[in-house]
C-alpha cells in the first residue's frame, strides 16, 4: 500500500519568516542569518563570532532548526482538515 509522498528536504532558502515564529528564539537567529533574511548569508565562523560559539557548534543548531521545521511540516500535513473526523 503506498503512502503519502515524502517532503522534500528544507534546506536555508526553502522556508518562510512565519516557520520561524514556532522554533527557539537562538534557533530562528542563526537560521535568519545563515539564510540571508537579515541581509547578506552569514558564514557558519560569522554566526559564530556573534553567538560565542564554534562554527561547528552553529552548524548543529542550524541543523536541529531545519529538522525541526521538517518535523512541524509533518506534523500539519497530517492534521485532519476541519471537516473531517467529526468536526462540526
């Protein structure tokens, strides 16, 4: 039986500012500046430097924040619509 298709991956320029509203304030700052929604895409060493932290560690978050945004994807995308399962 086959399912629904999967997402596609989200990656830096495949989410909106609205995505953002639901993750970690740290989170959706690093992704704002590696995306380039705060003015030009900020390197992993430049969020680093203005974090106080390794870019290796920025790269983690940014990581965790994509999945995360996936994951609330998913999360609506299997949501009944308001007119089914009982809603009145």
């Amino acid at each position: 039986m086959p399912g629904r298709p999967t997402l596609p991956p989200v990656t830096l320029d495949t989410f909106g500012e609205a995505e953002l509203d639901d993750l970690d304030a740290r989170i959706a700052h690093i992704l704002r500046m590696r995306s380039g929604m705060m003015g030009e895409p900020a390197t992993l060493k430049e969020v680093g430097e203005e974090l106080g932290v390794r870019r290796e560690r920025v790269r983690q978050i940014q990581n965790q924040g994509l999945m995360l945004i996936r994951q609330i994807r998913e999360m609506q995308r299997h949501r009944p619509l308001p007119n089914q399962a009982g809603w009145r």
